[in-house]
C-alpha cells in the first residue's frame, strides 16, 4: 500500500506513510526479516507476527524504500535477511503459505511471489525507487 500512496504522489510524511513505517519497524523479527502467520486471520496477536519469509521480507522493505526509509537499520537488517536467505541458485524458499483465497477455507502458494518480490525489493534498494525518482514523494523522508 505505501508504495502505491508514494507513486500516487503522497509525501513520505504524510501521517498515513508515518504509521506504516512505524508499525513495519515495530513487527520486524529478531533475524532481520518479516513475517505473518495465518492465524492473523482469527488470533490478533498473530497480527504482523510469524516466522520470516522471502515474500514477506520484500513487501516491508518495498514499503519502507517507498516511504524513503533506505537509510534506516530496518532496511539494512531486511536487505541483510533476504541475501542470507537466498540460496546457492539465486532463489529463496518459503515453506509457508503467504496467500490467501479465504482465511481457513484455503490457502494459496504463490510459487513466483517468493522469487519476483525479493528481486524487486532488492533492485529498488540498489537501484532506487521508479516512483521516487519520477515523483519526489519519497526524498526527504
């Protein structure tokens, strides 16, 4: 969601981006990475709170880029989560489930979220943010 109010010209101060990042930063797990378990969907203390994942991991760090928080030791600490995390071959596993069809219905596994997310945060923390650079909104966060 940051990414988007960012690229729709939101300023990274904007209370909305704020809270965000305060809440991403509050949830970061202990190695560095982000995660949430499904039983978020029932369980409140499940809310933001799980086992690391790839895909997970890189929607944070794509948020907290967007909000022009690449500076910052959360992303640091993510960016260094994600690359331990790859494997030998360049891809991630993820050995939970991430998605959704209805919470306790079905899950789904979406098997190219764990491999086009990571890259994506990961080229955006090297190269910088499209949005960023087209709009302004994220400098000066």
């Amino acid at each position: 969601m940051v990414p988007a109010l960012v690229a729709a010209g939101l300023p990274a101060a904007h209370p909305s981006i704020r809270r965000a990042v305060t809440w991403l930063e509050s949830v970061q797990n202990d190695d560095g990475g982000w995660g949430e378990d499904l039983r978020s969907y029932t369980e409140e203390k499940w809310i933001g709170h799980g086992e690391s994942t790839a895909s997970q991991t890189a929607w944070a760090l794509l948020a907290l880029l967007a909000a022009g928080r690449r500076d910052s030791r959360a992303v640091a600490r993510g960016v260094t989560w994600l690359t331990g995390a790859q494997q030998a071959d360049g891809s991630w596993d993820e050995p939970y489930f991430t998605g959704t069809g209805f919470p306790w219905d079905f899950s789904i596994n979406y098997h190219l979220y764990r491999q086009v997310f990571p890259l994506t945060a990961l080229g955006r923390y090297a190269y910088g943010d499209p949005f960023a650079d087209r709009t302004g909104a994220a400098k000066g966060a």
